[in-house]
C-alpha cells in the first residue's frame, strides 16, 4: 500500500503570511495532483505534476514534484482568506493502474483576515 | 456545464437498514468512481467503473457494500445493514477515460452518511 503523508496537519496563519504544505512518501509515483476541498463540496483539482523535479505555477500558488518523484510541496504566497480550505495530496503509484489514486489525509488551511 | 451531482446530500439513517446512494457523473464521462471520507482519513477508494463495469471493486470494505452502474452514467451506492462505522462523506466522480496519463477525477459535492 502506498501512503502519502501530508504535513502539517493543521495550519492557521494571517492574512498575508506565506505558507508552505508537504506531501511524503516512500513510494514512487507516476504523477502527483493537488486538490482543495471546502466545507459541504468535493475536492477540486488544482494541479497535477508528472515530471521528477517539475515546478507549476498557479497564481500565487507553486507546486513541486521531488527529482525522485516520490514527494511534492504546495507553496502559497501572500495567503488570503479566500485560500482557506482542506489542501490534499492524491498521487498515482508508479507502474500501477492509471486511474487509482492515493490520497493524503490532508492539510487544514485557516487563513485570518 | 453541470458538474457531477450526488443525492441526497445527507441521510441519517438507523443501524441496521440499508440505504442507496446515488451519483449522477458528468455527461460523456465513462470513467466513475466511489471514495468514502472519513474524519482524519482522507479519501479511501471503494469502486471504480468503466462504463457499466467494474474492473476494481478493490475498496469496497465488505459484502454489505455494493454498486452498480447502469447505461453508463448513473450509479448507485447500496449498503446494506449499516453500521454506525459506516458513517462517513460518500464522494463520487467521474472522469473522460484516457489511455495514458492520469485521468482527471471531478467530484460531487459528496453524500453525508449518519447512521445512528
């Protein structure tokens, strides 16, 4: 089984602040994606990373794949309210069925006005 | 365009009944799969279809969970005899099937399961 472990678990920051969540495994995986998930809704996909040493910019947002492919960083800049949410890893093993994914158990994000 | 949308949104229910979960999957989208969120455990994978098949039932926790999909779109969730550690977000979504890459997974709103 492999298992992503997302760190921290819990975040609480002001308005303004930068902030950085990470996503490690022991496993290597074939593409890595980032969700953001609100209270009451499913998660919605952010970005996926499939390239070892790959970095995606999303706004203020930066995402990174590790060289070895088996961790991954989600950087925010300058953080807002509007970035509160449940932040969570989902990666697809490597040599495994494309369609499967491993999940983290996430990061919680509050983001104070 | 309509996203994928689960009903109900919550169901409270008493140990022991069976309950049905639906998910309506985005129109064109041949690819659905079923995850159950616990607090503090993430999403876990339960089924994923292909059309009307299900070529991994792999997550599904045992015999009392089943699923079907029928003229490739609409599928339900049943659980039979629940349990009140089945209580938990029941997530669906659906994907365009691709033959390489990852496939991009949209998800409904999701369906909040109490059994009391």
């Amino acid at each position: 089984t492999q298992l992503l472990e997302q760190s921290p678990q819990f975040l609480s920051i002001q308005e303004g602040e930068n902030l950085t969540v990470y996503c490690n495994s022991s496993s290597v995986f074939s593409s890595l994606q980032w969700y953001r998930q609100e209270p009451g809704e499913g998660p919605v996909l952010l970005v996926t990373v499939v390239t070892g040493g790959e970095v995606k910019k999303l706004k203020r947002l930066t995402f990174q794949f590790g060289d070895a492919r088996k961790d991954s960083s989600l950087h925010i800049t300058a953080a807002q309210p509007g970035d509160t949410g449940l932040y969570l890893c989902a990666g697809v093993s490597s040599g495994g069925s494309n369609y499967k994914l491993t999940f983290g158990k996430g990061t919680l994000l509050t983001v104070n006005p | 365009g309509a996203g994928v949308s689960q009903s109900p949104s919550n169901k409270v229910t008493e140990k022991g009944k069976d309950v049905e979960l639906r998910c309506d999957p985005i129109s064109g989208h041949t690819a659905l799969y079923w995850y159950r969120q616990s607090l503090g455990q993430g999403l876990e994978f339960l089924i994923y279809f292909q059309g009307n098949s299900a070529p991994d039932k792999s997550g599904l926790p045992s015999d009392r969970f089943s699923a079907e999909r029928t003229g490739g779109s609409v599928s339900t969730l049943t659980i039979q005899r629940t349990q009140q550690e089945d209580s938990a977000v029941y997530l669906c979504a659906s994907s365009l099937m691709i033959m390489r890459g990852t496939h991009e997974q949209y998800f409904g709103p999701g369906t909040r399961l109490t059994v009391t």
